[in-house]
C-alpha cells in the first residue's frame, strides 16, 4: 500500500497573543509556515480585535480566522485543542503550526490527540512538506523525522531557528469562525503578571541569568541590578534555582522552560548542565563568571572570568 503524501499548500499558524498584541514568536511561526504554503493563522481569544489587525498586516499571512469568545480569554489549551478540531474538520490544512513555548506546548498534542495525529515539537528546519528536523537529547542529536502517513502534520517550531516575518506591509482578509464552547477539563483560577518591567526571555537582546552560585533567593537582586544597569535585558535563570524556589518559572532558560537566543548571554554562577546549555548555546555571544575552571559553562562561552560572582556583578554594575 502506497503512503499517503501531504500536498504542500495550506498551513495554519496558531498566533499567541495577550489579547493586546502579538507574541514576536508569531513572527517565527509565520516565517517557518512560509515554508509549507499558504498562511492562514488562527486568533482566538475576548475582545482580542486589535490583534486580528496586527496579524492581518504580517505579510506572508494571506487569510485571518478570528474567535472572539469568553472561553479563549486566558488561553485554556483544552478550549483551544477543541476549536483547533472544529477548524482542522472544517478547512482540512496541510499543517498546523506553533512556537514551541508554554502555549504551543500545551495547544498541539492535545489537539492532535482529537484528530489521531502526532505532534512534532521543537522543530528547527523544514526540508519540504513532509520532512522536519528537531532536537533531542538535550540539543545534542537531531533527528530527521518523515511524517508522509501524518493525516495533518502538528509542528511545533523553536522561534530562534526561523527568521522573524515581516510585522507590518500585510493585507489578509479576515473571517470570522464560531466558537467551539467549553472543554470542561479545566478552569481559570488568576494570572500572575510580571511587574518587573524587564522584556521577556524570549526576545530579549541581552539575558543574564543565575544558578546555584548565587545561594539565597535575595541574591538575585544583583542580576536585577545588573540588568537595569544594561538596559533592554530580562533575567533568567537555571531549573536548579527555579526548583528551589528563588525565582518563578517563567525565569527559566533550559531544555525544559525557554529557548533563547539573545545578541549577549551572561552566566552567572550557574556551571552550564546539559539541560540548561540547549536552551541558551545559540546565543550570538556568551560570557560567563564562575569561580570553578572546569564548569561546563567556560567551554561553549566566547568569554569567560574565573571570579567570585559577588565581587565581580558589583564591580560590573559601578563600571557600567
């Protein structure tokens, strides 16, 4: 019996948006789709009209399906693998793609689950319409997976592997799609907002982040400092200090919290796991401080000094 082949054509991007505005990591999404036919993205959430207008104006984006509903308001990856089902029946794309962050990661493996499909995540090149190729192992293999028998293929594609599309120069027309109601399976309780007012990981120019080395929660106000002092810079952080409680998850850089790729790195007192380098060793510059020689970190950094992080941040935040 010969394989079923997806015919190269039609892609639909998930956009992630706060119901103001646009996620860069869109713009990724919409670039690595590009490669697969014509765009239509998806925009669901409440009164979300000023972002159906953004994502009418990427350009590469030729049609919007816009869900305007209560139950799409805090991003419910339940309520959104329904209405996904109810599109994915309804105008029978080719492929269905993603970033690859908390949101995509939620979304596509339970929308894919409801059409019997697999789920490709973390995916960093297309070759054609059937070929993809992704990480594992920490970043340390890459493994080339064929999916011609995939019904749909659900892509989940790591944002700092594809160029940003266009944001602005963009026409699409818009449609408006109904609902597909309430999962059931979960239920909002709050948001919690980051005050801080530094940008986030994931488009960042420059990321400090701090490990183990920095030995109390209160320590960390040095990176804040140092991050002020730097200006456009967010703060992350490695699992290590995120599971002990000094820092919120949304801080974490590494094979299981963000994938970043800024212009400048700074490590500070984090020894450089396997787990935390897949998330951050595409970065265009690292510099690391570490009193330890022989830290992992020192072996993919372009600069590194071998110091005591509470002598040297200081001394860097005076210089600056």
């Amino acid at each position: 019996m010969k394989a079923a082949r997806i015919i190269l054509g039609r892609a639909l991007v998930i956009v992630e948006h706060d119901n103001a505005k646009v996620s860069p990591v869109t713009l990724s999404a919409v670039s690595a789709a590009s490669k697969l036919g014509e765009i239509t993205a998806l925009v669901a959430g409440a009164k979300c009209k000023e972002v159906v207008s953004q994502v009418a104006a990427i350009q590469g984006v030729s049609k919007v399906l816009a869900v305007d509903s209560a139950e799409y308001e805090h991003g419910l990856p339940e309520n959104l693998a329904l209405l996904l089902k109810k599109v994915q029946q309804d105008n029978k794309f080719s492929h269905i793609v993603a970033a690859h962050t908390s949101f995509g990661k939620g979304v596509l493996p339970r929308a894919a689950a409801l059409l019997d499909a697999q789920s490709i995540s973390d995916v960093i090149a297309v070759a054609d319409e059937n070929t993809f190729t992704r990480s594992t192992y920490a970043g340390n293999a890459l493994a080339v997976v064929n999916a011609v028998n995939n019904p749909v293929n659900f892509l989940s594609i790591r944002p700092t592997s594809f160029d940003k599309a266009v944001a602005s120069g963009g026409n699409a027309s818009v449609d408006q799609v109904a609902p597909a109601g309430e999962s059931g399976l979960s239920k909002w309780i709050a948001d919690e907002v980051d005050t801080s007012g530094k940008p986030d990981l994931t488009s960042a120019r420059i990321v400090v982040s701090g490990g183990r080395g920095l030995k109390a929660p209160e320590n960390f106000k040095l990176l804040y400092s140092l991050a002020d002092k730097i200006g456009n810079c967010a703060v992350g952080a490695t699992r290590a200090v995120v599971d002990a409680g000094f820092v919120p998850n949304e801080l974490q850089v590494g094979q299981t919290g963000k994938i970043v790729a800024p212009e400048l790195y700074i490590a500070v007192g984090l020894s450089g796991a396997i787990q935390h380098l897949a998330g951050m060793k595409d970065s265009k510059v690292i510099a690391c401080i570490n009193t330890d020689p022989e830290a992992p970190i020192f072996s993919v950094s372009d600069y590194g000094l071998e110091a005591d992080l509470f002598d040297a941040v200081p001394k860097m935040i005076a210089g600056l």
